[in-house]
C-alpha cells in the first residue's frame, strides 16, 4: 500500500520511445499518489532517472548526473534517488556500487513497483534492487513473467505533445542482434492481448490524442491468440484503425524480415495509417550483416523495399545504420552508402557502434575500427542521406499536404510563452508521410488536420504556408478559420 505524497518529482528520460512511454507510466502512478513534477532537480525530494543502454554514452551521461547529485541529501536529508529501466536492469548492483547515494534500482519488469519502492526507501533508508531474472536463470516462462508489461495510468504531460501518444504492443525481442543489449534488458518478446490495446487506445481518444503510435521492438513481429483468433499487426490496426477521435495510426520500429504483404496492404487501405514504415537496414554489406546476426541479406532487404514500393508508391522509409561495426571495411562501408543512395531513405539514425558488456558482439569481436575512422563514416553516410533528404523534400516545394498540427515549433517555443500571442506563431506538424512542416498559424490549431501549401524546404524540414479553402455546409459557406 502506498502512501499519499506532496512531494516534488523530478524525472530525465534518456534513451527510446519505450523509455519516454515508460517514463509516462511511472509519473501517472506517481501522479495519482499527490507528486507534482519540476523541472528543477534541485526542489526535488524524488529524482527518478530513466535509463538506456544501447549506446555507451547514454549510461556515461546518466551515472554523470548522479554524480551530480553526490551531496544533494545533505541539502535534503528526505530525498529519494532511483535508476530505472534498462541500465538498471543491465548494471544492477553496479549502480549502488558506482553510486553508493542511490535508493532504488528498478529494472523495465518492475516499474509497476516504483511508487511502493520510494515509500519503503523514504520511510527505512534501505536500499532496493528489483529487476528482472536473467534470459538464463530460467525457462522462457518464468523469465518471461519476471518482465511484466506496465501499461496503468496514462499522463498527459509527459507525452511529446497531448494529442499524440505511444501505445506499447510488444515488450522485449527475440532478435538477439550481436550488438545489442536488448534482449537481455527488455526480456523475451511477449505481444499485449488486442483487447487490451483497443481500450488503452480508447482511454487515449478519449483524453483528447489524435495519434498514437504502436510501439515494440520488432513491432512487426506482433502475433498474439484471443478467443481463439490469431491476430498480427494488421489485425490490430485494423481494430484501432475503429476507435472514434483518432486521426492518424504508426507503428515503429519493424524488423525487415516480418514486413508481410498483409500489414502493407493494411496501411495502403486504412485511411487512417500513416503513410511511413521505418525498417532498419543497419549495412548494406551481407558480411556485416551476418555479423550483427540480423537474419537477412542485401538482397533480402532490396526485395521487401520493392513490395514496400510497388504496394505503397508514396510511402516514405527511413532507417538505421551503425558504422564502424566490428570488422567492417572501407568496401563495406561504401555498401552501406550505396544502399542509402538506392533506397533514397527519408531519413537515417546512423550510429557509430559501441561495444556493450554482455553482448555477443562484445564477446567475440574485437572492436578493431578506430574512433577518427567512425567519425568519419558517420559524417559521410550523413552528408549522402541529407543530400537524398534535401532533394526529395524540394519535391514537396508548390504541392499541398495534409499536416497534424502539434504546437508552436521549437523555435517559437525558444522565443518564450505561446500562450499568450494573439496573433500567428510558427507552428509544426507532420505529413501522413511523416514529414515536418512548419507553418504559421493559430496555436489553437493543435490537434486538427490542416492543408499547406509547401513554399520551401531543408533536408529535414518543409517550410508552407496554410491553404485556406470554403467549404459548402448546407445553404451556408463556411471559410474556416485557420489563422
């Protein structure tokens, strides 16, 4: 039984989608109990970290900030520290050990605990480790039941924006990729009951969000067996695809293998889904390939962007890459690069890899391409993906797209308060193909679709101007007001 709190929240996510998802989850518990959440980890009397561990930088800067806060009990003797989520899961003890101040380490199985684990720490001044066991301390079941899916409260506050929202489907991979600690942080792959997710999605519409996004692993991989029916992706798009309220359905991320025909019709009939598929190629190179025990080839890949093409004509797809992966070449680099310039990407994550403990990768390979070397990769393959980007963007330049309006733009929101302004603020949204747009208009407009008329463009941005149109509606004509 937890206990009611008027204590100040402080919480940094770092990492995935997942992990802000995650972070979402734990505040709405949290919420619930009376925390009201700062942005000043020094009013803080619950500092939560949300930890990731793909990449070696991510935990440097998560034990960094720790660090920070060596002496911050001095100042507030109540204060509670904790580590969640996969670096937890990953370092366990480790954490205590590099961090004696911490209270609770907390791994992505066990957040449902996080509220009861801050109370027994406050109260005792006792440390607390719950994570998940190990994919070998046991059979699949029983590991499988140590990572519990955590999908309670949803909190608004903490999404992207509140009318856009994720939506966990599959949690943990089976992929065991050599480079990543997935796997053993997240825990087998288990897919949500569709049931579930159809009233999660429902709480969601119901809340005001417009879009939600699915997320897993290898969201792709998604089959799960109720009353009798199996049910893929493409079943449960189809079922969310009927929630009133909701203007626009992703997925992300998919793993190339799982792309069925099925699940690219789906997105091609449903009006509602968005026209973009991001699928991972990580090399173009089928040595690296094998390698990073991805399970498919150069051609594999070539072969499922063509059903991608030929089925969705104007779909958009971007990717990842990692350079300087264990082995790999100057020839398989420019592989790499030649894929990018064939499949014409409208974005890439290119990472320089970096080995991590307890992977395959780090048992078997030496880490033997140097660091200049990824720099240097990483800075050509980005040079050939914006050149791609700033081209096909310019493609957009005197059409019309449809954008779901999310808020005032980064920039405006630099500038200072958006609330106020009674007149236009630069806006932002995204394309069905998941294109940003900024635009100029009313920051009432958050949540609606709206037509732009796209004047100009970056690699990464389409720059318009709203379309206003009339629109018969009875014996009346109606302008809309957009601006």
């Amino acid at each position: 039984m937890t206990t009611p709190h008027n204590g100040k929240l402080f919480i940094e996510t770092v990492g995935c989608q997942m992990n802000m998802l995650d972070s979402e989850l734990v505040v709405g518990a949290l919420r619930k109990q009376g925390y009201s959440l700062t942005d000043d980890v020094r009013e803080a009397d619950t500092v939560l970290f949300n930890t990731c561990s793909v990449r070696e930088h991510a935990e440097h800067k998560i034990y960094s900030a720790l660090g920070r806060l060596k002496f911050s009990k001095q100042a507030r003797p109540n204060q509670v520290i904790g580590v969640l989520g996969c670096m937890a899961q990953k370092d366990q003890e480790l954490v205590f050990q590099r961090a004696p101040h911490v209270d609770l380490v907390v791994g992505t199985g066990q957040l449902a605990e996080v509220p009861k684990l801050i109370d027994s720490a406050r109260e005792r001044r006792e440390r607390s480790l719950a994570v998940s066991l190990d994919r070998k301390e046991g059979g699949r079941a029983a590991v499988s039941d140590s990572f519990q899916s955590y999908d309670p409260l949803r909190e608004p506050e903490m999404r992207p924006t509140p009318h856009q929202a994720f939506v966990r489907i599959v949690i943990g991979c089976d992929k065991f990729c050599t480079y990543c600690v997935v796997p053993m942080t997240r825990g087998p792959e288990q897919s949500r009951p569709p049931r579930d997710i159809r009233h999660e999605v429902q709480v969601l519409a119901d809340q005001g969000v417009k879009e939600v996004t699915l997320l897993g692993q290898t969201v792709n991989s998604y089959k799960h067996t109720q009353d009798g029916r199996l049910f893929r992706l493409s079943d449960l798009v189809e079922q969310i695809h009927e929630v009133d309220g909701i203007l626009r359905l992703k997925f992300v991320t998919n793993f190339p293998k799982d792309m069925t025909d099925d699940l690219l019709q789906a997105v091609r009939d449903l009006p509602k889904c968005a026209q973009y598929l991001h699928v991972p190629a990580q090399s173009g190179c089928n040595e690296m390939l094998k390698r990073m025990k991805r399970g498919y080839t150069v051609e594999d890949y070539r072969e499922m962007m063509g059903r991608i093409r030929s089925t969705l004509p104007n779909a958009a797809i971007s990717s990842d890459f990692i350079v300087g992966f264990c082995g790999e070449t100057e020839e398989a680099h420019q592989k790499s690069l030649d894929l990018i310039r064939e499949c014409r990407f409208k974005n890439s994550f290119i990472f320089k890899y970096s080995p991590r403990p307890g992977t395959k990768a780090f048992e078997l390979y030496a880490d033997d391409v140097p660091e200049e070397t990824k720099k240097h990769r990483n800075n050509e393959m980005l040079a050939v993906q914006n050149q791609i980007s700033a081209e096909d963007n310019a493609r957009f330049i005197g059409s019309d797209v449809e954008v779901l309006v999310e808020g005032p733009s980064r920039n405006e929101l630099k500038r200072g308060d958006t609330t106020s302004s009674t007149g236009p603020v630069q806006l932002t949204g995204r394309t069905t193909c998941d294109r940003i747009v900024v635009f100029d208009g009313n920051p009432r407009l958050a949540g609606t679709l709206a037509q732009i008329q796209v004047d100009d463009c970056t690699p990464t941005t389409l720059i318009g101007q709203i379309v206003t149109r009339e629109v018969q509606h009875g014996s009346s004509t109606l302008l809309p007001i957009l601006v």
